[in-house]
C-alpha cells in the first residue's frame, strides 16, 4: 500500500506558547498534516496575568498528544521575552530537524481587566514585551533560516477579534493586537520577495485559560454577586451573529493549517477571522 502523503510532510514549524490553549492544538493540528514541531512556552507565572499559566506538566503533556499521535517534537522552556531563550530553542531545533518552513507566533497574555488609564505601568510593559516583542523576536529567529533555505515558507501571527476594534477594560491587550496586525502587514511586503507568506488569525472568544477565568466573567457579566455558567454563556454568545459564546482552540488550528498548507500558497497579508462574526463592522 503507498503511504498517504501529508500536506506538511517533510516541513517543521516554529510554535510559541506551545504547552497548552492555543499553542498546543497548533501543534497537534500542524503534526497531523506532517510537520515536525519545534516548540517553547514560559510554563510559569508572570505576576501581572490575572489567570494561571502554564506549567512544565502542561509542556509535557504537549510532547505526550504529539508523540502518542506519530509526530516528533522537540520542546522546551523559554521567555518569549528574552532573544537568546527562543533562538536557544530554535537553534535546538534546528539541529535537530534541519529546516523550518512554518512560524506560528502564538504566545500572549493579558492584564487586569480595569480603564485603560488604570492599567498597571509593569503590567502594560508586561503586555506589551509578551504579545509584540514576543511575536517579534519569535519570527525573527526564524526568518533569516527561511531565507537562506530559498524554497519559502510560512509566518502566521496570533491576532485577535482585539486586533480590529476597541474593547473597554482591556486596553493594553488591544493595543498589543493592533500592533501584530502592524507586523504581520509590514513583514507580507518585506518576506514576499522570497516567497515567504504572512498572515495573521483573529481569534474571539476562545476557550482557553485567557478566557475561561472570573475576571473575564465579571467583565463579561458586570453587577452581578456571582457569574453562572449560564449567564456567562448568554452574554459571550450575544457578541457573534452566529450566537456562538466561544470557539475552540482545534478551531483556531484549522485555520493555521490552511494558512500554512499549500492550499493558501498565494495567500499573504491576510487577517482571517475564527470568532463567528464577532468582528464584523
């Protein structure tokens, strides 16, 4: 019997914030289609993020799915916001597979959920250094490789409904999204040239720790002594026209895979939206 050929056999892709959410469905989505991954995540807490983040265990259980599932990974803790951890875990990488071919920009946090003028000075830098100069200095270990490999590849940044609206009580996280958008656009014009893509998902609501945590359900149902399930669920599924109250990370994921497969290979500069509407005008 021929084996069946994979959409990403023989491709490796670079994922940040790979131990759980997000993260991790990419990487078991992108393993699937053949990708070998390579992957980091803090797996500690940053004192300003009003939910828990990920753990070592998280990790672990990232690299059981996709080894359990056939794939091969190499995964490792590192700070988004220091150059040398990620390009440590790249080059690791990089020594390991040979090749990238796939950047996934993924990792991000948020801040207490106030007015934007009552924002904590080291929680908005906090913000900031995770979800831009993270994105940053994730496809800029990267690229360069790209490059030299001349046979393209793909960049896709995690953005948000944030990215293309204001949303009160979450000010800095906004801004961070509007700014991935600024880099996702400026980099499809400088990359093109080598044929390598860049777009960005917009994620809503997704459930995830980011948002299946009280502060978010305060926000989301204000006055109210304690949040139901219930009433929570009401209010998230209002916001999309199609009367979803979340998506799921393996949702997210299946637009990356389409993003980095070769059924987008002329697709660049694109913001592709996974929120049931919820970012429409």
């Amino acid at each position: 019997m021929t084996p069946t050929v994979k959409p990403l056999d023989g491709k490796v892709a670079f994922i940040s914030g790979i131990a759980r959410g997000q993260g991790r469905a990419h990487a078991l989505r992108l393993a699937a289609d053949g990708a070998r991954i390579v992957g980091f995540d803090l797996c500690g807490q940053i004192e300003t993020v009003p939910f828990a983040m990920s753990t070592p265990d998280d990790l672990a259980e990232t690299v059981r799915l996709v080894e359990d599932a056939g794939g091969a990974i190499v995964a490792e803790v590192a700070d988004v916001r220091e150059q040398g951890e990620v390009d440590a875990v790249f080059k690791r990488g990089l020594a390991e597979f040979g090749r990238v071919d796939i950047v996934v920009a993924n990792a991000g946090i948020g801040h207490d959920y106030v007015h934007t003028h009552l924002i904590d000075d080291v929680a908005f830098r906090n913000v900031m250094d995770v979800n831009v100069v993270g994105v940053w200095h994730t496809v800029k270990a990267a690229v360069p490789v790209m490059i030299e490999q001349r046979d393209g590849g793909s960049v896709v940044m995690t953005g948000s409904g944030a990215a293309v609206m204001g949303i009160p009580n979450l000010g800095g996280y906004v801004a961070t999204k509007h700014a991935v958008i600024g880099l996702m656009r400026t980099m499809a014009k400088e990359l093109g040239r080598h044929s390598i893509r860049v777009n960005a998902v917009l994620p809503g609501n997704c459930n995830t720790p980011m948002f299946d945590n009280d502060g978010i359900k305060r926000l989301y149902v204000p006055n109210a002594e304690s949040v139901t399930p219930e009433a929570f669920r009401a209010r998230a599924a209002a916001m999309a026209p199609m009367r979803i109250p979340w998506v799921e990370a393996s949702d997210v994921a299946e637009a990356v895979a389409w993003l980095v497969s070769p059924a987008a290979r002329f697709v660049s500069g694109a913001l592709v939206p996974v929120d049931g509407g919820g970012a429409v005008p």
